[in-house]
C-alpha cells in the first residue's frame, strides 16, 4: 500500500458506458459528511484555497466545494482508482470550484502543488491511521511547506489521548488495523503534536465528533 493511501473498501457503481459514471460511494463518507462540514464552516476562511489530502471516493471534496462555494477544494489521492471516482463525482456534481484531483505522495519532499500553494488549510480525512507513520510525517512536513503563516491543518479520524483508547471500538480497530499491517495503527494525539512542533504547527482544538472520532486542528505559525 503507498504511503497516504487509505482502505476505504467503497461500493463502486455499475459501471455506465452511455454516462461515464464512474463514481464510487463509501457509507463513512455518508455518514460523517455532515459533523465535518460543521467544523469546516466554521473554523475556515469565508473564501480561500483548500487542499485534501486522500480523498477517496470524491464524495467529500463535492459535498465540502458545494457547500463553501467560495473556497477553491484541490483534492488528492495516491491511488488512480480514487482519483477517476473524484473525478467523475465532480463532472456529475458541475461544481466549478473543485479542481482535477492530484496524485500526492505525501512522504515525497515535494508534491507537486507547490507552485499553486501556499493554502489556506489542508484536510485530510481517515488517512493517517490507514498508512505508515512516515505518512504522518510526511503530512505535517507538507503542512509546514504549503500552509499560509495562520493557515489550518486538519484531521479527522479516531485518535488515542496519552497512550489510551477514548473507546473499546477504537481498541478494537486498532488491533485489527495492526493484525493487517503492524505499520497502521490509531495515532496518538501527543505524538501528534510532537510532530507538528517540529513542522512550526501547534495543535488549536480538538473537537470531538460522533462514533468516537475527533477533528483535530492545527494552525501554522502563532496562533
């Protein structure tokens, strides 16, 4: 699996000759869709530019561009299967403000958007415990590049507080994500934040969200 690159084992559609659809559907992205753009809504600037780190299916990037018309979304995803679902949500979608989503590896010293940076935030949904810790570095590393002075780093996904689980569920996955690659694993918001220290970041707020998730933020620079 490359680095950055998320399990998301969506439903893809039938495949549709006459329409080109190409669009898959990940009943997680469904379901958190909603809490995510609340925080969205309120933690970003009223216009901008956005880049998203893995993803997936696209239905994220759509639902997010639709609701922010304003704010420019620049999806991203190593895998090719992901990117032609994004693409294809967003010719169903007509939104104008999404762009052609990128191939970013997110542990390459550079990912190729540099000349289109710097961005007002980054977000990156359900990646970072799906992928080696070197995507974790890697990330903050990016975020410290292509982030204004004040600009956001965002994650969501489950997280572990000081070497423990917020919940049984997120042992368990925890567990089964590490039986399937012992690199994978729940993260650790202070190790997080140690990491973020180094890429000039500091960790905002962390706001808790439904099915035991959080949405951690981070801001570059002095707060």
């Amino acid at each position: 699996m490359l680095p950055g690159k998320k399990d998301r084992s969506p439903v893809a559609l039938e495949q549709r000759d006459a329409s080109g659809d190409q669009r898959m559907f990940s009943p997680s992205a469904a379901r958190n869709s909603t809490p995510i753009l609340a925080v969205l809504k309120r933690v970003l600037p009223a216009r901008g530019a956005v880049l998203e780190i893995g993803c997936g299916t696209g239905e994220h990037a759509v639902c997010f561009a639709g609701a922010m018309p304003n704010i420019t979304w620049q999806p991203s995803d190593p895998d090719a299967d992901a990117r032609t679902s994004t693409s294809s949500w967003i010719k169903f979608s007509r939104l104008k403000n999404v762009l052609a989503p990128r191939d970013i590896d997110v542990c390459s010293g550079q990912w190729g958007v540099e000349q289109t940076g710097p961005f007002d935030a980054i977000v990156s949904i359900n990646m970072i415990h799906i992928a080696p810790w070197a995507a974790s570095l890697g990330l903050f590393a990016g975020a410290g590049r292509l982030l204004h002075a004040g600009g956001l780093l965002l994650l969501y996904g489950p997280f572990m507080r000081d070497g423990a689980h917020t919940a049984p569920s997120n042992a368990a996955f925890d567990a089964a994500l590490k039986a399937r690659d012992p690199s994978w694993g729940v993260r650790d918001i202070a190790d997080l934040e140690q990491v973020s220290k180094a890429a000039g970041l500091v960790l905002r707020e962390t706001v808790e969200m439904p099915a035991n998730n959080m949405l951690l933020v981070f801001s570059a620079g002095s707060v």
